[in-house]
C-alpha cells in the first residue's frame, strides 16, 4: 500500500512543476512575446509538467478592419496555427451551435465532456470531430476580461479548450492544474491582446510607418523628424458630380474601390499611406539606409502602374455590372518633408507637411489640364531615369517659377 508520505510528495511535486508553469506564463506578460509564442510555451510546459495535453485551443475577439476574432489551435507534434475569423455574417449560424455559444449563453465557465467510452457525450459538433480525430477528453473554458451582463454571447475575454488522447482522460487533478494555468494564461492573454489591439487600430488609422512611431513614444505635438523621402499624392476624378447624382451606398463602394486600387498598390510595394483625404491618397516611400533611391523610386513607380491595373480591372467589373467607371490623376515628387506630429495639444494627426507635399498635389492637379494620368517632377525623373518621359515646362498653381515635368513611359 502507497504510503501517505509518498502521496504527499508526490502532490507536492506536481504542484511545484505547474507553479513553475504559472510563473513563466505571468513572466511573458511583462515582455514582448507574441500571443504564439506564449500560447505554445504554455502547453509544451504543461505537457512537460505531465498533464496528458495533447491539443489546445484559444480564440479571442479583436479589433481589426478584416478579422472580428482570433484563434489559435496547438498540437502536439504541430506546433500553433493561427486562423482569422472575419466578420462574414454567413459564420453567425456556425458560432450558435458551438459549446462556446452555449456556454456564455447560459453563463457556463467550464464544461466537460468525455469524448470515448462509459459516459462519452458528442453533444456539439466540436466534440463528434475530435473524437473522430482520436481526442478521448474535452474541457472548455471561458474567462471573461470584464464584467459582463449574463447570457452575453459578446463579452471580450478568451474561450479555450484542452484535449487529450489517453484512455484514462483527464484525472481530477489535472483538470486542477489547468483550470490553475488558464487563468493565469487569460491575464497574460489580456495584456499581449491589448497591445495587439492597440498596434491594429495605430496601423489601420495611422499606417505602419507612423502607427510604429508612435507607439514607441512621439505621442506629443511637435514630435516627428525631418526625412527624404518619395511623395505619392492622387485624386478621383468627377468625384463632386459622382457623390450629387448617386445613391450613397453606390458611391461609397466605389470610393473604397479606389481607395484599395490606389492605396492598396502604395502598401503592396512597400510605402505608407498617411491620409485618405475625402477623395484624395497622401503616401510616401520613404529613403532609407537599406534601400538606394532609385530602388525606392522604381517600388514608386511599381505601384503607380499597379494602381492603373488595378483601376482598369474595377472598371471591367463595373461595365459588367452597369456600373459608373472611375479614373484618377497621381502626382509622384521627391523631396524633404516633416514627418510628425501636428494639431491640438490633446488632439493630433501623424502626417507630413512642407513645400514638397504642397508641390506634389499642384503636380496632380496640373494631370488634369496636360490630359495625363501620372505627371512626375523633375526631382523624381533625375533618380528614375530611363522611366520618365519630359513634357515640358509648365506653371503650377500657387508656384511662381515653372517646373519641368515628365510623365511615366509606357
């Protein structure tokens, strides 16, 4: 017969292996580690302190233009997949009949199903697939970040699962230890998350270049540095008479079809968009250490012509549809611009500013009396060369001297 002594030890020890777990989980919270990083750690450490994981799972709602939630599955011998739940509605349906629905729904924080054997319950989906894939075991768990109203299926927080595949499932004391870890997992998931929040509403709003700025401190007005850099600058024609003869929600899709022409093609080639201005993309290719200027000059150039492809394939689309077409001018110019903050004390806008920025919409405005699409300055033509074509001297408003131009060859 076992001795007590040697139960107690043994507890003891087990207890020791998962405290270990729970201090390196609560460490990661105070670094920069990704919530993959923290999440795979976790269940190597727990399968190395001897709970018989073999599968874990966490999702959690986001703020991002093109996901509404996140999850996250690990398995053993796998490693972590990432999958991105969008905010398609058709998903809704699928989202109902989860153990996770009817959990929150019925403020249920932990459900356990044994998944083979005396007792086995396949009550949901989620359960019938894991069995299938040989899990003998399910705990589900939900932690939410704040106080929620009961039964509310919306609630910030982390919704997670444990699975094993041994016989015997889990003992009581594993599920112990876990319920121990997944909290403590939760906190360091609420801090990674927040920062991760706070990183996608500072590039969505911002763009990369800038959100980066400052989130790493020019937060005050007045922050920002001096930089060489390409000036991208373009404008939707006939957009006044588009907006006063059509119905919004028509207009509206196309703006944001332009926008992901243009816009999308400076982001795709590696510059940054700071502005949407009503109708009009404000962007640049800054110079940098690892790049010559005629590299970023030619990452310029690519997206201007990608930006005409793109426009030209939305406008197949919309004679397909009956659908008005769209057309744009783009101004492109090199020079030196303040790269920072301006605005009220509490209020600002990280954008650039200073005569080049001026010179390049002057640039694209003069497209529409030369009948050009892309009209290029002679700062840019010089770095480019062989890519630009001269026009000519020409005036350009609010510019007393006239300035060369070049257009972009075919």
């Amino acid at each position: 017969m076992q001795r007590i002594e040697d139960r107690i030890g043994r507890s003891n020890e087990d207890d020791s292996l998962i405290g270990s777990v729970v201090d390196w989980v609560m460490a990661q919270a105070l670094r920069g580690t990704t919530i993959e990083e923290l999440f795979e750690g976790c269940c190597l450490r727990l399968r190395s302190a001897g709970l018989p994981i073999a599968r874990g799972y966490i999702a959690f709602r986001t703020l991002h233009p093109l996901y509404r939630a996140m999850g996250l599955t690990w398995e053993l011998g796998n490693g972590v997949k990432t999958v991105g739940h969008t905010h398609d509605s058709s998903l809704d349906e699928e989202w109902r009949r989860s153990p996770f629905y009817f959990m929150l729904s019925k403020d249920i924080a932990l459900l356990r199903r044994r998944l083979c054997g005396e007792g086995a319950l396949h009550d949901f989906k989620l359960m019938q697939d894991l069995r299938d894939d040989g899990y003998t075991d399910l705990f589900c768990y939900a932690i939410p970040f704040e106080e929620a109203a009961p039964g509310d299926t919306e609630a910030r927080g982390i919704l997670g699962t444990w699975a094993c595949d041994i016989k015997a499932g889990f003992s009581d004391r594993d599920i112990k230890s876990l319920i121990r870890v997944q909290n403590r997992l939760a906190v360091a998931c609420k801090v990674i998350i927040k920062s991760q929040i706070a990183q996608n509403i500072s590039t969505t709003y911002l763009g990369r270049n800038a959100g980066e700025r400052v989130l790493t401190g020019q937060i005050k007005r007045g922050d920002g540095d001096k930089i060489n850099a390409v000036i991208w600058y373009s404008d939707l024609r006939n957009s006044t008479s588009m907006a006063d003869t059509m119905p919004e929600e028509i207009y509206l899709d196309i703006l944001n079809g332009y926008f992901e022409s243009t816009a999308g093609a400076i982001i795709d080639s590696g510059g940054d968009v700071l502005l949407l201005i009503g109708d009009a993309v404000l962007g640049i290719f800054p110079f940098t250490e690892d790049k010559t200027q005629q590299e970023t000059c030619e990452m310029a150039v690519k997206a201007a012509h990608d930006a005409v492809k793109r426009i030209q394939t939305l406008n197949t689309c919309a004679c397909e549809n009956g659908k008005c077409e769209v057309s744009f001018g783009l101004g492109l110019h090199v020079g030196t611009v303040m790269f920072g903050n301006i605005g009220l004390p509490d209020r600002l806008q990280f954008t650039t500013v200073g005569p080049a920025v001026n010179e390049v919409a002057r640039l694209e405005d003069l497209t529409k009396k030369l009948g050009k699409q892309i009209l290029v300055s002679k700062e840019f033509a010089e770095i480019v060369g062989h890519a630009c074509e001269t026009i000519g001297k020409h005036s350009l408003r609010g510019i007393e001297a006239k300035r060369e131009v070049f257009c972009l060859a075919d």
